[in-house]
C-alpha cells in the first residue's frame, strides 16, 4: 500500500516537473480566491474595480513565472507600483487596503528569480522592491505602524529569498547529476567503441596473415606447376588443385573476416555506413544541437572535391572539438565551427563559450588521453598543424591547418 502511495506521489511530482503552467495556475487560483475574500468589506482608500484589476496584475503573472520568469516577476512589480499609487490610507471602520494577500506574489516572484534565473537577477529585484517598500512605508503607513510593517516585509522577502537559494542549490546539483549520468553513459558507449575497434584492429592483423599466406602458397605452387608441366604433368596437375583448393580456402575466410569487418555487431548484418567527410558536417552540427549543445556551422570555399583523407580528417576534428565541448563546455555554452578552403589548404576553427574549467580541456581530462592527441596526430598525417587552448573572453579554440595539395 505505501509503494503504491510512494509510486503515485512520484508519477504526479514527475508530471507536475513536465506541467510547470498547471502548478503555478493551481497557486495563482489559491491565491486569487482568498484574496478576493477581502471584497466582503469595503475597500480602504480604494474602489472594487481597482481593487480587482489590481489583484489580476498581481496574481495573473504566477501562472508563467517557470516558463518566462524575469517577464513574470517585472509584471508583478508594475503591479505592485500601481498598487502603491491606487491604494490608499485605510479608514477605521473598512478593510486595510494598503496590504493585501496577493502582495505575496512579490516574494513569490522573487524567489522565482533567485532559483530559476540566478542571484544577479534576484539581487537586481531585491533592489527595486527595497525601494518600494521604503517608499510604501513613508508614504502609506503611519509612524506608529512604519517599524512593525517593514520589519513585516523584509522577513517574507528574506524568506522568499532563502528558499530561492534553497531550490536554486538543489536544481544545480539535479542537473549536475543528469550531466555526469549522460557523460558516463558516453564514456561507457565509447568505451565500448573501443574495444570493438581494437578487436576490429585484431581481425584485420589475422585477416593480413590469412591472406599472405594463402598469396604465398599460391605463388610456390604456380611456380613449381610451371617447372613440371612438360616433364611431369601429374605434378602439375596436384600443383594447379592446389592452388584452386588454397584461393577456395582463402577467399572463404576473406568473406567472413569481411563480413565480421563490415559489420558494427559483428553478426554479419548489415555493412558499414561509407566515411564521413566535410559533406557530413552539417549532420553532426544537427546531431550535436538535438543533444542539448547549440552549433552554428559557417563553410566557404569548395569544400566537395577535397581529398577523401583530408575530407574525413576534417570530419573527425571537429567531431573530437563538439564531443570535447560537450564534456567540459559547462550548462548554457554554445560553439561555432567555421571551415574554410582556399586554393592550397583547409582552415578549420572551432570555438565555444563554456565556462568550465580549463584543466578539464586537456587531453589528461579526456579518458585515455587521447583527445587532442589523436586531433593533432590526424592534422600531422596530412602535413598540417594543430593548436587548441582557452580563450581570452573565456571557452575554449581548437584550430587547424590541413593543406590539400601535400595531401
């Protein structure tokens, strides 16, 4: 009975975190209706109407402070200025329209900034809602009651404050969790990359031997039927079955040595997609946006008729650069990948904006260390250069020279 209840409260918390709108619209409802209690009494230095409007400009905005958070909170303090204007001193005998329930929707607004939007965002609305209050306490409430009301205020916006802090804190480890989940599930698919491509490396060894080996009985055996056709044709004849029965034998274990190559699952499937090249890149830019990271691909110059090496060299770095920035960019970065050819080499640079660490963009921070080593190393094989490091506005720069006629 409890794991059902548990089970239960967890299904709607997650479908609460999928449907912000319907918890805030649930908040600003509850929060609308007992403000509107206050309508039974006569409204002090202020009219129905007004008191009304006023309470929708307070109370309306809630229901999109998840989804648009600084626009939500700025509507609410409009709000709240024309509150200050509208509604004035209480009389003795009618409700006190100077403070209201849906005055909550301040501190409710600030804390939405402060976990959602960050501390600068919070401070700047602490700001003006300091100054509200000043200016509200002078202007609206008498001497005796100036003290109790502000110490009043200050304690919810504190606590609306803290308890920004609180969520903020806890949605930052949230996603940090998610983060180093994806990034070890991407380490685990790579991993196991690797060991596929090692033994890949293995069977291609065996495949060298296989076929060595059977070229070389084939040779002898040509040569010695060459020699005895004249004098001794039944050598010959064993020498020539001979060699039809080792090309059998060899092209078999061609064909499934192949098949295993050709094949990711080594099930003998389907074959291999062909090598990327540049013609890929705005495949892996898509690619890598779906993920979660914003790419803008910038090309000029023909970049169809390069060579099939240098095409796929440049494929491969800036595919090592995303992964790269994917890694170690940090929560909220973007990079710009710009490729370009003239008539005698390919300039590549790609460059983000991540703010994380920059210990973390060398090759020791890459499993293996092999990152910028295999990037420098592809550069290397065509005769080009590669260079990477931070950048002075901060993130980081790879880039590369790749000349095309060496190639």
């Amino acid at each position: 009975m409890r794991a059902t209840y548990a089970d239960s409260v967890r299904k709607l918390s997650l479908w609460m975190r999928r449907h912000p709108v319907v918890g805030d619209t649930t908040i600003a409802l509850f929060l609308g209706a007992f403000d509107m209690l206050a309508l039974t009494s006569p409204m002090g230095g202020t009219t129905t109407w007004i008191f009304i409007v006023i309470g929708g400009g307070l109370i309306l905005p809630l229901v999109i402070r998840r989804r648009y958070p600084v626009l939500s909170a700025y509507l609410v303090l409009i709000a709240g200025v024309a509150q200050l204007l509208t509604h004035g001193d209480a009389g003795p005998t009618v409700t006190d329209a100077r403070m209201r329930l849906a005055d909550i929707a301040l501190g409710i607004s600030l804390y939405t900034l402060v976990a959602y939007v960050g501390r600068r965002a919070g401070l700047l609305y602490a700001g003006w809602l300091a100054l509200g209050t000043g200016v509200w306490a002078a202007w609206r409430l008498e001497e005796k009651e100036w003290f109790f009301g502000v110490v009043v205020v200050v304690v919810i916006f504190a606590f609306c404050w803290a308890l920004g802090e609180f969520i903020g804190a806890r949605r930052a480890y949230q996603n940090e969790v998610e983060q180093r989940v994806k990034l070890l599930e991407t380490e685990r698919d790579q991993q196991a990359k690797i060991a596929v491509a090692e033994e890949r490396t293995r069977i291609a060894r065996e495949l060298h031997d296989v076929v060595a080996h059977a070229v070389s009985v084939i040779i002898v055996q040509a040569d010695g039927a060459a020699y005895a056709v004249r004098k001794n044709p039944d050598v010959a004849e064993r020498a020539v079955k001979t060699i039809a029965s080792t090309g059998r034998e060899a092209l078999t274990e061609l064909r499934r040595l192949l098949g295993v190559l050709r094949n990711d699952d080594g099930d003998g499937g389907e074959e291999r997609a062909p090598q990327p090249g540049t013609e890929s890149l705005s495949e892996l830019a898509e690619k890598v946006r779906k993920i979660g990271l914003p790419v803008r691909l910038e090309a000029a110059g023909k970049l169809d008729d390069l060579p099939a090496g240098v095409s796929l060299g440049v494929y491969r770095i800036v595919q090592e650069s995303l992964t790269n920035t994917l890694k170690h960019a940090g929560p909220g970065a973007s990079a710009t990948v710009k490729v370009t050819r003239d008539d005698e080499r390919v300039l590549l640079e790609i460059t983000d904006n991540g703010t994380g660490r920059i210990a973390e963009h060398t090759p020791a921070a890459v499993p293996g260390g092999n990152g910028l080593i295999g990037m420098r190393e592809r550069a290397n094989v065509f005769g080009g250069t590669l260079s990477a490091g931070p950048r002075a506005q901060g993130g980081w720069r790879v880039t590369a020279v790749l000349p095309v006629q060496d190639a």
